[in-house]
C-alpha cells in the first residue's frame, strides 16, 4: 500500500510538472532572416511558428526548410471561413510537412469538427489547434466586437470557446496565460494550452494586452509558450531564448 501511494504521488508530481515547450515565432518577410534566428537559436529550441507574415512570402518552403533542418513547425495561419474551405485548407496545411495547424474557434463546431474529420483521416499526428480570444484583446475590446454591454469577460468567453474546442475533438486551444486555470479545470490536463502574448519582464509589450512572463505561464502548466518579438527583434536571439528556456525550466 505505501509503496502504491509513493508510485501514485510520484506520477502525479510528474503530471503536474509537464514541461512547457517554447515556439519562436519568425514573424518576417526574410526567409534567411527566419532560417538564419532558428540557426543562431540552434538544438536549444525545437519548436519554431510560421506565421501570416512568413508564409504569404514565401508559401510551404518556409514550413519545408525549417523541417529539413529538423524542427518542429507551428504553422500559425489561424482558419476561418465554412467548412468545407476549412476542411481541406489545414489537409493542405499539414502536406507542408507542418506538425501543428490552428482555426479560430468561433468559426463554429461545424468547421472545427469537419477540419478535423478530414485531418484525421490523411495526417492523424498532426495537432490542430484552436484560437480563442487574441491575446491583443482585452475585455472592453471583446464587448465591442460581440456588442455586449454587460461584465462579459474575456475569460468567459475563451472558456466557452475552448469547451466548444474540446467537445469537437479539437487537441487543444490557443489562448492568454491568464485563463490557463479555467481552461485545464474544464478542458482536462490533456488538452494542449498554447500560450503567446509572453513577456519577459525586460522587454517590450508592443501591441499584446493580456501577457505574462515565461516562468509564470510555465508554474500555470502552459505546454507551449509562443515567443516572437523578444527573441526575433533582438540582437541576440539566441541568448534570449536561453533566459527563456532557464526561466521555464
Ligand atoms: O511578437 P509576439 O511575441 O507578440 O508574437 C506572438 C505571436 O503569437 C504572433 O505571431 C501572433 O500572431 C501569435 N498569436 C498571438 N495571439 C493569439 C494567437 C497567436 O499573439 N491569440
């Protein structure tokens, strides 16, 4: 019985510390400039996202070249349009030789579940992802777009979603560090928590709303936190993603 009850606090030590993975975001123009950051990062970093910005210059070569180079890509270009457009967008997606593909969550049930119907079928391994509310988003801006005059919260509204996400089969959500607690308690811890608007507590916020720093985001129990900015407009990308990953380690 002792022995049990040590092998069980064991694996529930081990469940709750699940290491957070960090995804560079190369949000560029450059293709070099982007394959150049992940080569400066080097084996450190496993995960890097191509993005709106890097694939409308480029197109799949960018997903292509970063997976010859052995990483593993989050092709962020976040689908929302009907189903079926959906459906066979991420099927296209995931030829690229992509690992993880995203839409946005308030697209519908329909179009989350037909998209990974069809990305079941052809490319299972790959993790399809949901956004739910921007991390460039706060509360007043939410209320404007779904024109709501109450105390309707962002929070609210990304568990609502993530729910919506979870109940389709969808492997997990984009959303803020801050609603990392009301997504596990009703998505279960393994429903994958991507998490961006990170700040190191030396950098910039630029645009992001609802942030949070790498350490704090990790105790949380994000399985990724997506850093762009920080890493990619510093002069020394890879000693950045170093603090980083000491911070969430
Ligand atoms: O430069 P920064 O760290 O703010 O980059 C965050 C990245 O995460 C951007 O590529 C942005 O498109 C993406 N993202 C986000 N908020 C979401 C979903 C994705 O910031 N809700």
């Amino acid at each position: 019985y002792k022995l049990n009850k040590v092998f069980f606090l064991y694996l529930y030590k081990m469940k709750a510390q699940k290491q957070t993975q960090l995804i560079v975001a190369l949000d560029t123009n450059s293709i070099e400039g982007a394959l150049s950051i992940a080569d400066r990062i080097g084996n450190k970093v496993d995960w890097f996202k191509v993005g709106k910005q890097l694939f409308c210059s480029h197109g799949p070569i960018a997903v292509k070249r970063l997976k010859s180079m052995g990483k593993k890509v989050f092709l962020d270009l976040k689908f929302h349009d009907i189903p079926n457009t959906v459906s066979q967008a991420v099927c296209a997606a995931a030829e690229t030789g992509a690992d993880m593909i995203n839409v946005h969550a308030s697209g519908g049930s329909e179009m989350m579940k037909v998209a990974k119907d069809a990305l079941k079928k052809k490319n299972p391994d790959v993790l399809l992802i949901a956004v739910t509310v921007l991390t460039s988003m706060d509360d007043e801006s939410l209320r404007l777009v779904l024109d709501r005059n109450d105390n309707y919260t962002s929070a609210q509204h990304v568990s609502h979603l993530a729910k919506l996400a979870k109940t389709v089969g969808l492997d997990g959500v984009v959303a803020s560090a801050h609603e990392i607690e009301i997504i596990r308690n009703a998505c279960g811890s393994n429903f994958k928590l991507v998490i961006p608007g990170i700040r190191p507590s030396d950098s910039s916020i630029n645009d992001q709303k609802r942030i949070m720093t790498p350490a704090e985001a990790a105790l949380r129990g994000a399985d990724f936190i997506v850093v762009g900015r920080p890493i990619t407009q510093s002069a020394d990308p890879a000693s950045v993603a170093d603090s980083i990953l000491r911070e969430i380690n």
